[in-house]
C-alpha cells in the first residue's frame, strides 16, 4: 500500500498543475475577450462616424456642384457646366438622370467618345430600371448618328425597334440613316412600315426615293429598270414637279421626246416656281422637234416674266446659241433695266468677252464678276435656313424635302 501512495500522489498533483493552467487561460482568455468587446465597439463608433461625417461632407459637397451645373446652363454655357455634373454623378452614382443630362452634354460638346462610353455603361447596367436602359439606348444611337457611325446607330435602332415605346422612333432614326447613306430601297421599306404602323404620310418622300433609285440607273445606263422606278414615283404622287421632271428625263434618254417635253411643259403650267428647272429642257426639246421659232419665243417670254438669275442663265445661254450673241446682250440689258443684279452684269460682260476674246481687261472682269457672282449663288432651305450652293430637291441640314424653293437668295433679296 505504501509503494502506490507516491505515484498517485503525484499524478494527482501533476492533474492539478493542468486544471490550474486551463483555468487560467480561460481566464485569460475571457479578460482579453473583455477588453477586445470595447475596442472592437469602439472602432466601429468612430468608424460610423466617420462614414456619417463622408455623408455630410459628401451632402454638402452635392447640393452645391449640382447648383454650380445648373447655373451654368442657366447662363448658355453648357460646356461648363460638364465639370460640376460629373462631380455630382462621382458623389452619388446612382443618379441615373444625370446620366444622361452628362451625356447630352459631351455629343453637344463633340465629345462623342465619352458619349457614347457613358451611355454603353448605362445600357449593360443591370441594377437601372428598364425605362432608363431604353433611355440610354436611344442616347447611344443619336451619339452614334451625330459622330457620322451610321452602321454602328442603325444596329442601336434596330435593338429599339424591340421596345414598343421606341418602335416609331427608331423607324423614324433608321428612315434618317438611309437617307444619309442614299440606301433607297431601305428608306422606302422603312417609309411603308411608317405609313402602316404610324398612320404617317410618306408618299411625297418615297416619291423622292424612287426617283433618286431612277437617276441612278440612268446613271448606269439601265434604262428599263430607270422607267419602272419612275413609274412608281408618279404612282404614289402623280402631280410632283420632281417625279415629272425626272420622267421626262427618262423618256428622253428612252429616245420618246414628244412625251419628254408634254411632262417638262406640265410642270411649267402647274408650278411656274420652277420653271428655272425645266425651261432649258423644253427649249431643247422643241428645238429637237423641228420647233426652233416656238423655242425662241419661250425663251424671250421667260425672260420677259421672270427675274429669277437662274431663268436668265439658262435662257440667255439659248438665245445666243440659237439668234446669235447680240441679241442675248440685248435681253440681258432689258432684264438690267428693271432688274438690276451682280449675276446679270457678270452674265453681259461674259458675252462680250466671248465677243473679244483678245480683250485682256474684259477677260479679267468676266472672270472676277463671276467669282463673286458665284458666291451669291447660294439656295436656302425653308424649314431651317441650310445653305446650298445649288438647288436640291433634299436638304442635307434637317432631312426635309421640297423645302428650298427654286431660286437663290439674291432672287429673293432683290423681290
């Protein structure tokens, strides 16, 4: 019993040992456990603080960029008013609007880059609603258009043409882009879905269209394919001055001048406005007829009723060709009498430079009289003001059509 009293007294003391350091590292344990509680609440009390006082600062710093936006455009200077909105979008992104006031901002300022990237993040967001991704996207296609990236907008409208909202308008953007890139057949397509589904008048535009397709194949000498465009166009609007014009071009080129000079003598009956566009053609007609007396009266007739310079070119030109240089001078003088104009001088001296052809001084007078008689010869859109430099049935700065009137601005000057 002895020799057993030692060693379990030990065993019982080396257990001991061990409960005694177990409880003093829970022990321990639960002091570090007491003072870390406070820390850690402490560190997250000044961390909510400081997150409280980035939001006031940051509630300061908005409210006072966005006035700074505002006013500039207030002012008509958009260009400065870039800086504080995207000030305002880094301190708060999720103002989606302002978005897109930032990217109507960059395409007005030319900067179609930053356009179209700000509006491509808008439209692969996924935490936006729908009605502001469609928003961007219809954005993303007028950037697109305005930096001239016509195939890359016509796959942007076409996405549009999905949403019901945005069907007409992208027809109607697509119908543009067509126009641009004189992509015809596409543009009368597109004309037809807006007729249907719009309720829209189109037929006066895809008039135009055809005869645009109908001056081409003359162009290619495919002459056939040329009359049945025509034919469409004066299907869908039998009284147009230019589907008529155009088809009396065609009959011409088709060798039927009789039919030629009835439609060119149409147009002259039933809008004389433009008349400058179709005298030259029905005084070479009648002259190819055999009816070169009727020609000439024609041509003294116009001059005599009309100031338009574009009318006294073309038959003064004629009426040289046909009785001679002295009597085109004559009627240019008459028409100086009571019309006076930089154009009708530089057309008189040009005919009595063709007279003396030797004549050093007259050559130099002819030639800068019709420098600057050119630089008059300009044609205005009436719709919105868009300069030519010769008449077009189509103006390239708002789309429309039949919108220059048929003589320049010093015709309309000089009324």
């Amino acid at each position: 019993m002895g020799k057993c009293r030692l060693p379990c007294k030990n065993v019982s003391v080396r257990m001991s040992d061990a409960v005694e350091r177990k409880v003093f590292a829970i022990m321990e344990f639960e002091l570090w456990y007491l003072v870390l509680i406070p820390v850690l609440f402490a560190a997250g009390w000044w961390a909510r603080g400081l997150e409280a006082r980035e939001r006031e600062e940051n509630s300061r710093q908005l409210p006072e960029a966005y006035s700074r936006g505002v006013a500039m455009l207030m002012s008509d200077r958009p260009d400065k008013a870039i800086d504080p909105f995207i000030e305002v979008v880094r301190l708060d992104p999720e103002l989606i609007e302002l978005h897109h006031v930032l990217g109507i901002l960059f395409r007005g300022r030319g900067e179609f880059e930053r356009a179209i990237r700000l509006h491509n993040h808008l439209v692969n967001r996924e935490d936006i609603p729908e009605a502001d991704r469609v928003k961007a996207l219809k954005e993303l296609g007028e950037d697109y258009l305005t930096a001239g990236l016509f195939d890359r907008a016509e796959q942007t409208y076409r996405r549009l043409l999905e949403n019901p909202s945005e069907h007409l308008d992208a027809l109607r953007a697509l119908l543009k882009i067509y126009c641009i890139e004189h992509e015809w057949t596409s543009a009368i397509d597109v004309a037809r879905q807006l007729e249907v589904q719009g309720g829209e008048a189109r037929s006066n535009e895809i008039a135009h269209y055809y005869c645009e397709l109908a001056e081409g194949a003359v162009r290619a000498k495919d002459l056939a394919l040329a009359d049945d465009y025509i034919r469409k166009a004066l299907d869908n609007q039998p009284e147009s001055p230019r589907a008529n014009i155009t088809a009396g071009a065609v009959s011409a080129a088709l060798g039927d001048g009789q039919r030629a000079l009835e439609l060119w003598q149409g147009v002259m009956k039933r809008t004389p406005q433009y008349l400058p566009l179709v005298l030259g053609r029905i005084a070479d007609a009648l002259v190819q007829a055999g009816k070169r007396e009727e020609a000439v009266a024609l041509l003294h007739q116009a001059l005599a009723d009309s100031a338009s310079i574009d009318v006294m070119e073309e038959a003064v030109s004629r009426i040289a060709a046909l009785e001679g240089n002295a009597e085109a001078q004559a009627a240019v003088l008459q028409l100086l009498a009571g019309h006076p104009s930089l154009s009708a001088f530089a057309s008189l001296i040009s005919l009595r430079q063709k007279e003396n052809p030797g004549d050093e001084q007259t050559k130099l007078l002819s030639a800068l009289l019709q420098r600057h008689s050119r630089r008059l010869a300009r044609y205005q859109c009436s719709k919105c003001g868009f300069l030519a430099s010769s008449f077009s049935w189509h103006c390239l700065g708002c789309g429309a059509w039949d919108s220059f009137p048929p003589r320049r601005i010093e015709d309309a000057k000089g009324r």
